[in-house]
C-alpha cells in the first residue's frame, strides 16, 4: 500500500479515485462495500459496487476529538439484512475507510477507523453513526459508590452461574401479542417476576439469535407471560423456541436470597447518604452514630 503513490496520483492533472469502507461485525462477518461502478478487491476483502452502504465525509480533529460521520445505506441489499441490525450484530462493529486509486489499488490511504455507533431505521433505510477510536476515552471506568450492584449479572464481577439450570427455561412460542407480549408454553416453578429484568434469547426459527430485555413476567397455569422492552425479530412466530435468564433488581437482598451470592455484592447499602454528610451534633437525640437500618 502506497500513500505517498496516492497522493502523487492526487496531484496530477486527471485522478480515478473512489471510496471503500469495510465492516467486520462481532460475529466475524467481513462486508467490504465501495463507490465505484465496479467491485474492488485487496487485503483479502472484496468490495462490492452497491448501495448497500455509503459513508458522508468523515469530520477528523487533531487531539482527542472523536471523529464523527456517518453512515447510510438501504436494508434491500443483500449484505445488510433488517434481522441482523435487528440482533445487533452490527453494534460496535469495526470500520475502515480508504481512498483508493480504482485503476490500482496497491495506490490508497486508509482515512478512517472506529466502529459502528447508534443505529437507526426507517422507511426500508438506515443509518448508523461513525465513532473514531478515540470514544473508547468516554466509556466510564472504576467503581460507582451507591446502594444498589453494579455488576452486571453472570460476569466475572458477578459471579453468578447463568447456565445453572435454576436459572434459565426453555420454552416454545404459543403467540405474540403486540410484537412485545409473548405466551408460553411453560410449567416453570418459577414464581412471578424471577425473569423481570433478565433476557428472552430467540434459539429457533427465522430469528434464531436475536436477544432482548424483559420488562415484566408472570405464570398462569401453564402459561408463562412475558413483555419485552422492544419489539423482538421480525421472524419470531409461534412454535419458535426461546430461553428466559432469570434477571436480578440489583438489590442486597435479591443478591442474598434469589442468587445466594451475598458474599460478591457489589453495591454499597451501608454508605451514608447526603443527609448524613450535612449533620451535626445536637443535644437533643443519639450522636452514637448506631445503625443506618434501625
């Protein structure tokens, strides 16, 4: 690869230059896209001649700036299907972008790289925002004092074993009601509200392997009710299978009873609040400074 050629052939009187951009998704999948009339083809990927995807100029900055742009493209291209956005296997997916010499590619500059930010949909398009490298510097780092957890529930930090079979069921899909309401076909022991907060992962059917929260859960007879959050894969149909994760409210006390795993709470229920840190001894009262729970 030869910047120094690129730009020497930027200079001259007549250019052949065009975009590319490639995505590699979580999941490992390589979509090479570009803007010219013809497909391309180097570092082992094939750029492919469509609208599938297009990027607008890309905003760079010196310092820690984050880079911004933007992405767009139509989900009628048969890289960029609704039901992986849908799964989110294009969250936080890597991006690169060159300036390519089409009539020789070994002539290019690579001018972008970052990831896939918030995506959004609408009338049979998309668009998805750029983030640079430098975003990783906003993500929040070290511990939160407050009373409830902040562990994430099943990490290291956690602990918990999720693929303890107390803790997830497997059922099958008996309707959708509002694209966020499910039945299932259930006799789970398992009381009301234990997968509130959890996860529904969709293993069969059209949508096999998308994921979404649940908002609240509850058992009739052999029925099991579930609301998600958002409207789940556009493939889920009845008969599809599903697994609930029981889900946790972050409190001591569900840590202690539903999880037995006290011992790894991450919270802090015994912190002083802002009251406290604004009083001052009278003598009227307790100044023994005794428990915050009495």
């Amino acid at each position: 690869m030869s910047a120094a050629a690129l730009q020497a052939h930027l200079a001259s009187c007549a250019t052949t230059v065009c975009r590319a951009w490639a995505v590699t998704r979580r999941d490992g999948v390589v979509l090479g896209f570009t803007d010219h009339d013809a497909p391309l083809a180097f570092e082992g990927i094939s750029f492919v001649a469509s609208s599938g995807m297009s990027a607008r100029a890309v905003e760079q900055t010196t310092g820690l700036s984050v880079d911004n742009s933007e992405a767009v493209g139509v989900l009628s291209d048969p890289a960029i299907r609704e039901a992986d956005i849908k799964a989110g296997r294009f969250d936080g997916a890597a991006v690169r972008a060159w300036s390519v010499n089409w009539a020789n590619v070994e002539e290019r500059r690579l001018v972008f790289r970052g990831s896939l930010g918030e995506i959004e949909r609408a009338g049979g398009a998309f668009r998805a925002e750029l983030r640079g490298l430098a975003e990783a510097l906003n993500q929040p780092s070290g511990r939160v004092y407050q009373r409830h957890c902040g562990a994430v529930l099943g990490s290291a930090g956690c602990g918990v074993d999720l693929t303890d079979p107390g803790f997830w069921i497997e059922a099958d899909v008996i309707s959708i009601e509002r694209g966020t309401g499910f039945r299932l076909a259930s006799e789970s022991g398992h009381s009301d509200g234990w997968f509130t907060r959890g996860a529904i992962e969709i293993l069969t059917g059209a949508g096999a392997g998308d994921v979404g929260l649940i908002k609240r859960d509850r058992q009739v007879a052999e029925v099991r009710l579930i609301e998600t959050w958002d409207v789940l894969s556009a493939g889920l149909a009845p008969g599809d299978r599903v697994r609930l994760v029981a889900g946790c409210d972050k409190r001591g006390e569900t840590c202690k009873v539903k999880f037995s795993n006290y011992s790894r709470f991450q919270g802090f229920p015994d912190i002083p609040g802002e009251d406290w840190l604004v009083s001052y001894p009278t003598r009227a009262g307790g100044n023994s400074g005794g428990s915050l729970r009495s």
